[in-house]
C-alpha cells in the first residue's frame, strides 16, 4: 500500500538532526557531521537559486530526502541544468511511493526553472536501486566518469 508524504518541502536548519539520522542510512561508515558544519553548509546551498535539500515527512519524520544543485550553464541556450545526490529514502519507509514522490516533486522542480536536463548518478549496483531510478524516469544513457579525493577519514 502506497502511503503519501504529508509534506515535501525544502529543509531548514531545524531539520538538520533528521537529516543526519536519515544520512546513516545512506553512509554509515561517513563521519558524523559537526552541527555547525551542517548548518553552515545547508546554508551555502540554499543561497544558490533552485537549489536545495528536498525533504519528505511523515507526520514530523523526514522520511527521504534528495539534495538538488540548480547550475547556471553557458550553453544549451543558457539552460541550466541540475545535479540530485544523497538520494535516500528511510528503510522502514521504502517500497511505498514516497520516493518516487519526491523524486518526481524534485523532476518538476528543476523543469520550472528551465533545467535543460537533470543527472543523478548512483554507486549501487543493485537490480532494486537501478530499476527505481528508471521508473523514476532516468534513462541509463551516457558514460559517466568521477574522480573521488581520499578523505583523511577514509584512510
């Protein structure tokens, strides 16, 4: 059975704690943030235009979350695209539509301000996580490259 968020909207400092709890979800092997560091990040965020961290509750639960970067382009017309991360919806809560909520909340978000295309990547390989992103309407259609800097943490 579907269950519908009560509310999305974008995060504010006062969700902070949810967040870290839903994030060890995501990593539990990263550190645990400072509150002042997530404070002060959330805050650098939400000072560039359409971006944000995306929020679904139930009840006053953050139950998935999805951070979105509105990034101005210089071609494409001048169409700015967006970036989703930290993708993640709450164990307990997930098989029942409220990602695919979000995410599809998020989708019109950046097609309103003009994105001319929206990238999400994922690290996982499993069949589950894969078939998500493609009933969320993501297509699997170019190679993609990264390169990850080793944090002092990590080694």
């Amino acid at each position: 059975m579907a269950i519908s968020a009560s509310t999305i909207r974008l995060a504010t400092a006062d969700d902070l704690a949810g967040l870290a709890i839903l994030y060890r979800q995501l990593h539990p092997d990263d550190p645990v943030l400072r509150a002042d560091t997530l404070k002060a990040n959330l805050a650098r965020l939400a000072v560039m235009p359409g971006s944000g961290v995306f929020i679904a509750l139930v009840d006053t639960q953050i139950v998935a979350t999805v951070t979105v970067a509105i990034v101005p382009n210089l071609t494409r017309g001048g169409r700015p695209f967006a970036l989703l991360e930290n993708v993640v919806t709450h164990a307990d809560f997930r098989n029942q539509g409220l990602g695919r909520h979000l995410l599809s909340t998020v989708i019109d978000h950046a097609w309103l301000a003009d994105c001319y295309k929206i990238m999400l990547l994922t690290s996982s390989e499993k069949p589950e996580v894969l078939g998500f992103y493609a009933n969320c309407g993501f297509a699997n259609t170019n190679t993609g490259f990264e390169m990850r800097r080793v944090s002092k943490w990590q080694e």
